[in-house]
C-alpha cells in the first residue's frame, strides 16, 4: 500500500538531523538525542502533493465559472485565520492557575477525573482518534480554524486564542471533525483512510485546505461578508458545527494563548470570580473580553 494511505500516523519517522529512523512513540531521536517531529504534521505533509492539485483543480474551475477573483480574495482571507479552542468558564479557572496545564479529553479521563457520559459522541471520538491518530490520540488538543476570534460555543462560552508561535509548528488539520467524518460516512471500506492526503495540511497550506474545501460555494457575486461563515459556521450544536479541524500535538499551558474570552455573567460563578479571573489574564499579557 503507498504510504500517502496509511490508516493512522506513521510508525518510523525520520530524524530531521541525522536522517535515521525511528519509532514515533520516542520523544527525542534515539541515535542523535535531538527532539522528534511532531507525527501529526509530518501526516499533513505526506499529503502535500495531493492537496496541491486538488488546490490547483479548484483554482482552474474558478477561471471556467468567473470566480477567481472572489476565490482569490476568499484564499487571502483564509491565510489570515488563527485557531479557536473552547471550554467552559470553570476550565478557564483552572487553567488560569499558572501551574495548571491544557490536558486533553484522555488525560483526565484517564487520570480519574472526568466521568465519560457514554454517549453517541464520545464512542465516535474516540473511535475516529484511534483510527485516525493511533497511539498519539492522548497527545491531540483539538482546535477549530476561525477569524475574527469567533469560537464555537457549543463546546464552551469561553474562548481561546493560541499564540501562533507557540502552535503553528506543531498543528495539522482535516477539513472536518474527524468525529463527525466518521458519523456521516463510516468506516472506510477496503483499508482507505479517514480522510484521503488531500483533505489535510499543515499550518502553511491552512488557505489552500480552506479554498479546496470551500470553492464549489463561491460565486462570482460572493461577497467578503460570506468569507468567515465558510471558514468556520456555528449550529446548534456541535453536530451542526461546521469547520477545518486543528489538531496541537503536545503539551499547552495558559501562557500559550493569546487570547481568552469570558462571559460577563455565570450562573455557576460570583461576578467577582470572573472579575479576578479577567485581571489576572490581563497581568499575564493575555487578551480578555472581560
């Protein structure tokens, strides 16, 4: 099978500075002792040639149908685009705590302390992650590709904003929830992936994966007021949501954001937590509604 179809992230990887394989598991190369790539982007990049042409394919058909232009300005609004991650005000508590870190769903289901509902949801996130980032899943922090700080609430009335020097260089993305992906088409049959190389990218091609993904609903006549509902459309509820998936491998703390909204009210939560949670943001550099 090539490799551009494996199932899952590749097993070996090559060290990027002494070129020997080794197992993606490792977090440092065993024969030179400098740090791994990160398994999730060097999958986007297996897929870099295909996301090309299909980008190419789009831009092509936009010259036939008199879009190009529009496309073309939709592709730089693209490239402006950050990632959103939401969470409930009581996880923005947490994290506030300069000692609290960013962990994912597995992490504190894991250590006890979260209880799962059992629910539709998780059995199909959990079933994606497996297929889809194998043993790394537990290392995913989940993200969705916006603009103008628009989150989805759905997942939280909180939300964050990474810095991109702390993220870019370790984020991939699909064109959907890979959860979704799988409730609407299933397993693929015949060992075909969850999403085919050209469905995903790395932090730098992000526009190209966002044109190629949106093309067919830009028109001659689509106006700049459409750009940010095709990068990321809320519904109402996170089955309804529609976006381009990040996926941050690796470790997060409160100073790698940027910026974190908060509500002005809670019905879990004193005015005065809030109040406090917003300054103590704003002592750390980081950007608050409140």
């Amino acid at each position: 099978m090539p490799q551009l179809f494996r199932l899952a992230m590749p097993t070996h990887i090559p060290c990027p500075d002494c070129s020997k394989t080794f197992l993606n598991s490792y977090s440092e190369c065993p024969h030179c002792g400098r740090p791994s790539r990160f398994p999730n982007v060097d999958q986007a990049l297996e897929g870099k040639n295909g996301l090309q042409l299909r980008y190419a394919a789009a831009l092509a058909n936009s010259i036939k149908d008199g879009s190009e232009h529009r496309l073309k300005a939709f592709e730089a609004y693209a490239g402006t685009s950050h990632l959103t991650m939401n969470r409930s005000l009581a996880f923005a508590l947490e994290l506030a705590d300069e000692k609290g870190v960013y962990s994912t769903f597995y992490q504190r289901r894991d250590a006890g302390l979260i209880l799962p509902d059992g629910g539709e949801w998780d059995r199909l996130r959990e079933a994606a992650d497996s297929r889809f980032f194998g043993s790394k899943k537990e290392e995913i922090r989940f993200a969705a590709l916006s603009t103008e700080g628009r989150g989805l609430t759905s997942y939280g009335e909180c939300t964050f904003i990474p810095a991109e020097r702390f993220v870019s260089h370790r984020t991939s993305f699909s064109e959907e929830n890979t959860a979704h992906r799988l409730k609407t088409r299933g397993l693929p049959p015949g060992g075909q992936p969850l999403f085919q190389p050209n469905e995903l990218a790395d932090w730098n091609n992000r526009a190209q994966l966002s044109v190629s993904k949106s093309a067919h609903q830009v028109t001659p006549a689509t106006p700049d007021a459409d750009f940010p509902q095709l990068i990321l459309k809320p519904g109402a509820n996170t089955d309804q949501d529609e976006f381009v998936e990040g996926h941050i491998y690796g470790p997060m703390t409160i100073h790698s954001f940027r910026s974190i909204s908060v509500p002005v009210s809670s019905s879990r939560f004193k005015k005065s937590v809030i109040k406090g949670l917003a300054e103590k943001l704003r002592k750390l550099s980081i950007t608050t509604s409140a």
